[in-house]
C-alpha cells in the first residue's frame, strides 16, 4: 500500500478523502490538527450583553462566505 501524501491535499480534499475512507486514522489524525493549528476567532463570551446579536451576526458572515464560495465553484 502506497503512503498518501496528506499535507499535499487542500483542506477540502483531505476531508473528502477522510470521509471515503474512515477507516483511514491517519487521514483523521491529518485533518484534525490541520484544524487545531488554525487562529480561533472568539465571537463573544456567555456574560456579554449582545451575546445573541453577535452570535446571529457571526452566524449570518459565515452563512454568506460559503455563499460566496459557492458562487465561486460554479
């Protein structure tokens, strides 16, 4: 069996493969600490007064980022 280059795929395509072969640990392993290296953005903490308006605005960038990636793939 040939060893697969994971570093060498994009983020989605490591998922992708991830999600053809679960069996496969160390595709698992490659995409969740691909994952945890990424800068975490805090949106807000629990006691924050707009708590909900930044959640539902959070929500809402997101939703129109893959929007626009969408867009793009077509």
């Amino acid at each position: 069996m040939s060893q697969i280059n994971y570093a060498a795929m994009s983020d989605k395509e490591l998922r992708q493969y991830f999600l053809r072969h679960r069996e496969d640990k160390a595709a698992l392993r490659a995409y969740l600490d691909r994952l945890g290296d990424r800068p975490r953005n805090i949106i807000t903490t629990v006691d924050d007064p707009d708590f909900d308006a930044k959640i539902q605005a959070a929500i809402l960038r997101q939703m129109q980022a893959t929007e626009n990636s969408n867009d793009g793939a077509s």
